[in-house]
C-alpha cells in the first residue's frame, strides 16, 4: 500500500508541476513538436532533437518489459505502455502505482513478446540510442539548451519525464529478472545505476523467458 501511495504522490505531483509550475508554454511550441515529428529539424538544438528523439526510446525499453509483466495483472498494461508513447511517465506511474509484484510468466510468449523479449531488439535500440546521443553531443548548444530549459514547458517537462523515466526502470528490473531466473544483485545495480544505457545492455543480455504450457499452469497446486 505505501508503494501505491508513493507512486500515487509522485504521480500526481509530477502532473501539479507540469501544468502549473514549470515555465510558462510558448507560443511555437505546437510548431516546434511538428517539426521535430515530421524531421523538419533546420534550426533546432540538435540536443533537442536527441531528447526527443530518446523519449521515443524510453517507450519501447518500457514496453520490453511491460507487456511481459503485465501478463499476471488485473489491469491492462499495453494501455499504460501504448500511452507512454505520447505522454511518456505521466502514463507509466499510475500503472506502477496498481501493479501487482509479478516475478513469473504463464502461458506461451505471442508475437510481441517474442519480439520484445528478443536481445535483437536490445541491440537495434543500443544502436539507434548510441547514434541519438553522439548526434546531440557532437552539435548541441548546451547553453541554448538550458535558456529552453528555463523558459519552454515542452522542453522543461520533457528534460524531467526522461530523468523520471531512467529512476523509475529499477522498479520494474527486479521482476523481470526473477521471471528468468537471474539472480544477481551486482548487475541489477549496474544496470540501475547507469541511466539509459544500463536498461538498453539489460535488454540486450538477458536470458529469454522460458514459455510455461497450458498444461503446467492447470497442473499447478492451487494457492491460497
């Protein structure tokens, strides 16, 4: 219950401070999230570029994750990952504010897990990552970045979801390790204690889950 709270708190408290008191909106930022979308990107910050582009990664690396755990909780969990397309973490704490602790996979694996759970799938996004953040390294303009970060909502809640996004991985990473059977703290805290790029190589070397039968889940002896 104090996990649900917490997750409740951070929730909508992320939501009073987006909405009311990061910097005020701008008048092109309608503009500005059309041609970052359409890759219309003359004059923009490539460090904007990238951490947009990278909001659209941190979905994905969710969903990996997401759509396995899901499998055992009442609630709809492809509805909270699809929407964290869109709105990245404001989508994400509510489900990981009802979630159940899941520490095991029944039934078989369906196309998109499949896919998902592949390390393929990690590499590809290692990949495009690596190449999102050399290019927003190698031409961004740090101090514009700030002067946006100070004076845009869109830019300012979107430096914060994707810092919300790299803390909030570990609450997921332990289940999901425990449903393959991978017992070790050493790496659970590399992985968490390096933002981005430690869930992209957990993805990438993960053991895949093992498919539980029909069969073996009606043989199971019920539990109280």
């Amino acid at each position: 219950m104090v996990r649900k709270i917490a997750f409740g708190l951070l929730w909508l408290g992320f939501i009073i401070y987006g909405f009311f008191l990061a910097p005020p909106d701008q008048p092109d930022t309608f503009e500005l999230i059309k041609n970052l979308s359409l890759g219309q990107w003359e004059g923009i910050n490539p460090l904007v570029i990238a951490l947009f582009n990278l909001m659209g990664i941190w979905p994905l690396i969710y969903s990996a994750v997401v759509f396995i755990d899901g499998r055992g909780q009442k609630i709809p969990a492809w509805l909270f990952a699809t929407a964290s397309f869109a709105v990245g973490a404001f989508a994400l704490l509510p489900y990981l504010a009802l979630r159940e602790p899941n520490n095991q996979f029944l039934g078989k694996k369906n196309t998109l897990i499949k896919v998902l759970d592949s390390r393929v799938t990690g590499f590809v996004l290692i990949v495009a990552t690596a190449i999102l953040v050399a290019y927003g390294l190698r031409g961004g303009d740090w101090g514009s970045f700030v002067q946006e970060w100070q004076t845009n909502r869109f830019i300012h809640v979107m430096s914060i979801d994707f810092c919300l996004l790299s803390l909030l991985f570990p609450v997921l990473l332990g289940d999901d390790m425990a449903r393959r059977g991978w017992k070790n703290p050493q790496f659970f805290w590399l992985i968490t204690l390096t933002p981005l790029f430690g869930p992209l190589i957990y993805l990438s070397v993960r053991p895949p889950l093992q498919e539980v039968g029909i069969e073996s889940i009606s043989k199971q002896p019920a539990t109280n």
